[in-house]
C-alpha cells in the first residue's frame, strides 16, 4: 500500500492518494478523503453484485467487512483454501478492509472484554475473540488491510475502564504484530473514550509501531459534536502524516465534515444503511463546488435538508426522480412515487433502489469535499453546508 497527500486547505483538511496493490488482485487507486462501504460480509446489504458496478468508480471500491460475520458459514481454512475472500467472492477489482466490529450494529466491545481478548456480539451469539484467533481469519480472508482488535468504550465509562481499554488495545496491537500474516497491510487501533489525555497517549504509543496506518475508533459512543475537534485533534497531531488515517463512527455529513477538517482521510460509517432503512433518500445539491455557487435547497416536506423521507404522502404522486439529473440506476429508471409505493407495500425493492441512490449520491458529496480541498476553499465549504441546513431546520422549526 502506498499513500501520499496531494493538497492541503486551512492547514489540516487534506485530499490524498491510496493506492493497492500488494494484496488486492487488481491495483486500485483511490481518492480521499473517501468512503468505505459498509457491507455484510463483504457486500452492501441490499445492493446485488451485478449491480455495483453501477456505483461510481473507483470511489465505490473499498468494501469494508467484519472477519466476525464470518464465524457461521464456511471455516477459516475453507476460505483460505478457496484463495480468500476476493476469489471466493469474486471481488477482484475490489478493495477489503477488515474491522473487528459488526458493521451494521456499530457496536464496540462489550464489558465482557478482559485481558485475553474481546468479546463480541456475532451470528454465532456472543464470542471472545484473541489475538491469535483474530489473525487466523485475517491470514484466512487475506484482506487488504486490516484493523487491529479494540477495546473500545463509551463516553460514560470511568477513567479506570478508560485507561484499561487503551491499555488493552496497544497491547494487542502488538500481539496480532507478531503475528501478522504475509500480505495485507496493518492498521492500529487507537482509542481513549472522550478523555484528550488517552487519546494523546494512544495515538503517541502506536506511532510507534511498525504499522501502515491509523484506525481511530471509540467515536459516535456517547462524546458531542462540541467535545469531538479537540479528541479528533489529539489523536491526528500525534501522527505521521504520510500515513491514512480511518476513522469509524462519524456518519452525519456535519461530522464527516468535522473529521476531515482535522485530517481523516477514510471513513468507516454506517450512515447510508440507517437511512436506507428508515426510508430516506440523500437530496443535497453536488452540481457546483465554489461556495458562492450552491444551488439552493428546496423546501420539500419531509426535508431535512439533506435529506427527503420518500415515505411521507406528498411524494405519493410525485413522477419526478429523487434528484433531478442525478446519474444513479435509481434516478434514471424510477420516480419518487414508485418508491414511496413499494416502501407502503414493504417491498425489499424500496431498500434496493434507495441504497443505490445513498450510496451514490454520499460518494458524490466525497467528490465535493476532495474538489473543496484542492481548491483551498474546503472551510467555506464546510461554513456553507452547515449553515444553510442550519437555516433550513429553524425555518422548519418555527413553521410546525
């Protein structure tokens, strides 16, 4: 794996180059600041294979997947006997990512965690998981790049529980070093909770290591958009900077928006699955990057801004797409009212159609973002996008 920062806006905000090559059967290049795609068991959960490839490329092609969902189904050695995961999946022109934590719950560790290993909630129910038998599922799948066990924790936990978990988690970062397999690149785990002094130590501790990159985990656990700068700060001013950094628990467009602001550059989200499910489709406008220059939001019912609830009765006869000129399989062939329709009927079709759409539509906004930063307008950007869905919400506010 190679990594390399191309441009820089408002001294941290960076858009950057990650290339793969050494694992993955095809070599990829990707942009970031960028998306990974949550998956169940390396697929999005209603988007078929035969239709990702309509998804934009390459901003589509880094899958990541929990090694967890694997434990039901076919065994570790049938999976290395089959060549790994991208050949027994036939994802070839595709990136995996590994992380050790159920992609659609979000969930961390749980307090059964102790000195041993983590333990998870899986389809298997709940599991221990050790280092070594973590890294013989990553030697297994032969994933791209993996991610470290973590004992994450919530926000509410004492200072003790805090300092044991970043304990832990450098302590299995040096287990599963010793015991990395060939191929596949590393990143460690850093946690600390909303505490800025673990973060700090964390982070300092595993720059150390001999790793390729970052994982930062333990945020959307309970810490507010006010505390998170200074965590998110803490942890990043304490690491290289020719190293990515992946990041998981920042969803919201505003939080995205605050993690590149300090200098992420992959995220790990669950986002578009939450909203897919509650029948939501993204509409903010991706026409134009210049500040001055964004199209103004409409006023839709059962807007937020950012997004319209397609189950909402005014869309019941609305023959229009979801965002006019938008490129997705959704916009081109169906309407507002044929997905309004099938959400009523609970067809699987509506998640279908409306996961297509998200998902294109949030990798659209990670082009504005990297387009904002080469241009050394991403803060404007940032100010713009806040404070008109600001305005947009109060509007609503004083009108229901």
């Amino acid at each position: 794996m190679q990594y390399a920062v191309k441009a820089w806006s408002n001294g941290t905000a960076r858009a950057g180059v990650l290339q793969l090559g050494s694992s993955c059967p095809c070599p990829l290049e990707i942009e970031t600041p960028s998306l990974l795609l949550p998956t169940r068991k390396c697929l999005p959960r209603f988007i078929s294979p035969d239709l990702l490839p309509s998804l934009p490329s390459p901003d589509s092609r880094l899958l990541q997947f929990s090694p967890l969902h694997f434990l039901e189904g076919l065994s570790t050695q049938t999976i290395s006997n089959l060549g790994g995961l991208h050949q027994m999946l036939c994802l070839h022109e595709y990136g995996l990512v590994a992380v050790p934590r159920d992609s659609i719950q979000c969930l961390p560790a749980s307090e059964g965690t102790n000195k041993v290993g983590a333990s998870f909630e899986t389809p298997c129910g709940r599991c221990l998981i050790k280092p070594k038998e973590y890294m013989e599922m990553i030697s297994s799948m032969r994933p791209d790049i993996w991610v470290t066990l973590a004992d994450e924790v919530p926000t509410w936990v004492s200072a003790k529980r805090n300092s044991s978990s970043v304990d832990r988690t450098i302590r299995w970062l040096d287990e599963c070093i010793a015991l990395r397999p060939l191929g596949g690149d590393i990143f460690g785990s850093i946690v600390g909770g909303a505490n800025v002094q673990q973060r700090q130590l964390c982070a300092e501790e595993v720059a150390k290591r001999n790793v390729s990159g970052y994982w930062i985990g333990g945020f959307g656990l309970g810490e507010s958009m006010d505390e998170r700068p200074a965590l998110l700060k803490a942890v990043c001013d304490n690491l290289p900077e020719e190293k990515p950094r992946l990041v998981c628990g920042l969803g919201l467009p505003e939080e995205v928006l605050q993690g590149v602001a300090a200098g992420i550059d992959l995220f790990d989200t669950t986002y578009i699955y939450h909203i897919t499910i509650g029948g939501f489709a993204l509409t903010f406008p991706l026409d134009k990057i210049g500040v001055s220059e964004l199209i103004p939001y409409s006023s839709d019912i059962g807007s937020d801004q950012t997004k319209i609830n397609l189950r909402a009765t005014v869309y019941r006869k609305d023959t229009t797409p979801v965002v006019q000129n938008c490129s997705c399989y959704t916009c081109k062939n169906h309407t507002k009212a044929y997905i309004n329709h099938l959400l009523n009927v609970h067809e699987m079709l509506a998640q279908i159609l409306l996961e297509i759409h998200n998902t294109h539509h949030f990798l659209g906004f990670f082009h504005l973002i990297r387009e904002a930063i080469k241009e050394g307008k991403f803060e404007q950007f940032r100010e713009k996008f806040i404070h008109d869905r600001r305005e947009h919400l109060a509007a609503s506010a004083v009108h229901v």
